[in-house]
C-alpha cells in the first residue's frame, strides 16, 4: 500500500505557538550544497535615485527580462 500524502488547506495548529522542538530548525545550518545566486551590485547615483529597495530593482529587471524574451521570439 502506497504512502498517502495529504495537503492540508489551512495552516498547521502550532504556527501560532512556539514550533516544537523536534522540528525546529532555527539554530539549523544552511545546507553548503546549496547554489545561492545572490550577487551585490552597485548602482549608479541616478538609477539609485529611482528605486527604493532592492526588490524594485529586481521586479524591474524582471519586466525587461520579459519585455526582451518577447521581443526576441518576434525576430
């Protein structure tokens, strides 16, 4: 007999009360086999000036990744 796997649609009992100890992993280490791909850049003055935070830049930058690719698939 197969393993059934339930997916529950409202959020487990403990979230609002401390985790309990057996699966509490906060003084856990990050797994070092892990590709992170976080890279700081430097922005220029006057394009620090538009943007806020480093999630506007990066939702920017995704409208021109997305903009590029469909121009791309119309040449």
């Amino acid at each position: 007999m197969k393993n059934e796997v339930k997916i529950l649609d409202t959020p487990c009992d403990y979230l609002d009360e401390d985790i309990p100890k057996e699966i509490d992993f906060s003084d856990g280490n990050p797994n070092p086999f892990v590709q992170r791909k976080k890279v700081k850049v430097e922005l220029e003055p006057d394009v620090a000036d538009v943007f806020s935070n480093s999630n506007e830049v990066n939702n920017a930058l995704r409208v021109l990744m997305r903009s590029a690719k469909k121009i791309k698939a119309l040449l």
